[in-house]
C-alpha cells in the first residue's frame, strides 16, 4: 500500500483583509489541503473573498490576545501539519515544493521560516536588522527594491496540545521546547507587505505597545515580555517607554539581545545624553562590530560630542559592509553639509545612489541638498531624476518644483506634463492642483 502523503493546513485570523486576502489565499493555491480562517469581526468583503477560495470561516470575538485567536484557529484546522500566513503575507510558488517535502523528513516536528519584510526604499531596519536591496529569484515582492529578513516558527505538525503563547507577538516555540523537539530551519519564505502600508502601521504601532504594556505588567519580571514592550516601544518612537523596558529587560535577561542594547542607546540619544549612549552601543559592538546599525547610532552620538572623524570611520564601515542600507549615506551628507563641505555631501548621496538608484529618501536629500546650497537649476535637475526613478516618491515635492520652475519661465506645456504626473500619484493633492489652475488655457 502506498504511504498517503502528510496533509497541511493553512491557519489564518483576520479582520478586514478584504485588500490582501485574495492573493494570499492564491498564493497557496495545491500547497495547502485546507484553508482556516477565524475572522474577528470584518465589516468588509473579508468573508466573501474566504468563501470563494472555500475555506472554513470560524469567528472568534477579539479579545486583545492574539494567542487566544490564533489557538481558535488551529483548533479547526484537522492537517497532519500547520502552516500559519497573515493576510499580508505569502508563499511563493518557488518553495512550494521545498515546503511539501519539509513535512515528509522523518522526525520533523517544527520549522522556522525566514520571514522576509519588503520596503518601498533602504532606509528602515527589523529589530535593528538593515534592508537588502531586492534581487530574489521570486516574483511575489519583486516589485520592491528592498527587504529585511527574519525568523518566525511557522510550520509545524499538529501535535497535542499545539497553542501559542503570548497576548503580542504570541509564539509555538514554547510548545516544541517543553516537547524536546528541534526547531528546524526551512529556506523559504514567507512574504510579508504589511510593512509598505504606513498608514496602517501607524494605527498598528500604539495597539500593539498597548497590548505588549498590559502582557508586561502581568508579568513583570519576564525578560520576553519586557522585550515584546521594548520592540513595539522601539516601533512606536515612544524613546522614554524604550528606555524603561531596556532597563527592565537588561536586568532581568542573563545574555541580552542586541536589540535591547540598540534601545537602550538610542533612547539615550533622543534625551541627548550621548555619552551614556554609546556605552551600550560599544557593547553592542563588542559582540559584532559590523552591526550597522549600532555603527550608525554611534556616529550620531560622536557627531553630538564633536568627535567628527569618529563619526565619518564609523559611516564609512557601515557603508562598506552594508551598501543597500541608505541610512548612513544621507547622515554622511548631513555630516559634510553640516561642515561647509556640499560637494562631499553630494559625493556620498550619489554613492548611495549608486548602488540604490531609485531610493526616495536619498533621492530627496539630493533635491533638498541643492535647495540648501542655493542652486536652484540643479535642485530641479534632481528632481526631474528622482521623478524619473521614483514616481510615487518626494510626496508631490518633485512635482511641485520642477513645475512650478517651468511655469516661472512660461513652459506651460512642461509645467502640464509634470503637474499631471504628480497628480496621477498624488490624486487631489491642494498644491499641485493650485499650480494646474496657474496655467493659461490653451
């Protein structure tokens, strides 16, 4: 008798995912054997589009605890194996074989997935971590032009007693660590957007801070959950709230993760208190001396006490090991402009170009640069690229310029044509429209 292969579950909560269900669902189309989703409490088309990839809906009323949702879910799912996405996240087609396989290895019980953010630029960081420029194999975020990879345990079998833990950033580990078992590792992916949306995030930032305070003050002498505040507290820029739970955290965890020791200094930083900042991004860099963004912090606070050439070495290391990461190009610059050296400053935008052409915060710095130095002509220039680069960057900025410079010269039919455009990615924005009704009927 042939061996029946394993079955595998897709395990999902969600609530108004009416814009990312479908291609999530999609995205796992002859990979999963079935669909669950516990939905709490959608107004929109959420339930419609699980209906028409057949998936089982359950409803969960929300309760502020994200393990209690998720367990909701797993108890539907009937899977020898469990795989858990959010509606902003998926798999693509490349590791759909890789993840079938996964489930037949003998003795497997677990695997951590990499979970791969996708950024619109190479400015931002995941728990530190900086973005690299986008040049995967796979087609789902392709049209990103970086990401920031981590690690989440997000495959497993369905053994008894399977639960997450934890009211935020809830977690399986803890069930496969009590059982014994070995958490491997999977090289795929899962894709998550959830990052490029802003304005979400935003309204995300103080829920999720909120709820983590509340897990902390429960349990206040656990190092995780001071974690779980000091993360969100990080994302929220909430710098006294970082400060309080890196202190909190640092006393009670016996090796502290470097992101605590990041916290730390940057709350330090935002006090002004620069050299008790760099004490513990030292320290960070004690344990791995090309951390960029430690490297990064720390020419902040050199910069703050005058030591200038300090500021630059550090700069300068961070760019060389980690070019896709924007963040020390546009400091650099600052640095230079800063120090009556513009055409330095150019210099170390146009290198972070170089290797990161249509980033728009470097694009930006580049415009804003020759604005600062008075040079008009070449602020417009720059403009006119970053729109050619980066057409839903500069938030309608470039547009502006560069169209309000031709019609100061009476090119109309220019100033249409680059007004039009800022328009078609900034639809009703009051000062691009102000400057369409400037121009004379034709």
């Amino acid at each position: 008798m042939m061996k029946s292969m394993p079955t595998l579950s897709l395990a999902m909560i969600v609530k108004n995912e009416a814009q990312n269900l479908a291609r999530c669902l999609a995205s796992v189309e002859g990979l999963c054997d079935e669909l669950i989703i516990i939905d709490t409490g959608s107004t929109d088309a959420t339930l419609e589009i699980a209906q028409r990839f057949k998936a089982r809906v359950g409803h969960f009323p929300w309760a502020d605890d994200f393990a209690a949702a998720r367990n909701a879910a797993l108890a539907l799912c009937t899977g020898d194996w469990v795989l858990i996405l959010d509606a902003d996240e998926t798999i693509d087609r490349l590791d759909h074989a890789a993840i079938r396989v996964a489930l037949e290895r003998p003795g497997a019980e677990a695997y951590r997935l990499t979970l791969r953010n996708y950024y619109a630029g190479g400015g931002r960081t995941v728990q530190g971590v900086p973005p690299t420029a986008n040049t995967s194999p796979y087609s789902e975020g392709s049209n990103y032009s970086h990401y920031a990879d981590g690690l989440g345990l997000r495959l497993c079998r369905r053994v008894p007693g399977l639960a997450f833990e934890g009211r935020i950033h809830e977690l399986l580990d803890p069930c496969f660590q009590r059982r014994g078992s070995e958490i491997q590792t999977l090289p795929a992916v899962i894709h998550h957007f959830g990052k490029v949306d802003e304005a979400r995030e935003a309204l995300k930032r103080r829920y999720y801070l909120d709820l983590a305070r509340q897990e902390a003050l429960a349990h206040p002498e656990s190092p995780q959950h001071q974690f779980n505040v000091l993360q969100q507290a990080m994302n929220a820029e909430d710098w006294s709230t970082v400060q309080e739970a890196a202190t909190a955290y640092l006393r009670l965890a016996p090796v502290p993760h470097p992101l605590a020791l990041l916290g730390a200094g940057m709350a330090l930083q935002f006090q002004g208190r620069h050299q008790e900042a760099l004490t513990h991004l030292q320290r960070l860099l004690a344990q791995d001396p090309h951390q960029a963004q430690a490297l990064t912090r720390l020419a902040v606070s050199c910069a703050a006490l005058g030591r200038l050439d300090e500021a630059r070495k550090a700069l300068d290391l961070v760019i060389r090991v980690q070019p896709a990461f924007i963040v020390p190009y546009v400091n650099r610059a600052e640095l230079e402009s800063q120090q009556g050296h513009p055409a330095a400053a150019r210099a170390s935008l146009q290198a972070g170009l170089a290797c990161n052409a249509k980033d728009p915060q470097l694009l930006h710095a580049l415009v804003q640069l020759s604005i600062a130095e008075g040079n008009l002509d070449q602020a417009v220039a720059d403009a006119q690229v970053a729109i050619q680069r980066c057409p839903q960057g500069g938030l309608g900025v470039w547009h502006r310029l560069v169209a309000f410079h031709h019609l100061a010269h009476q090119r109309y039919s220019e100033a249409r044509q680059f007004l039009d455009l800022g328009l078609a990615a900034f639809p009703g924005d009051p000062d691009l429209e102000r400057l369409r009704s400037m121009i004379p009927a034709s």
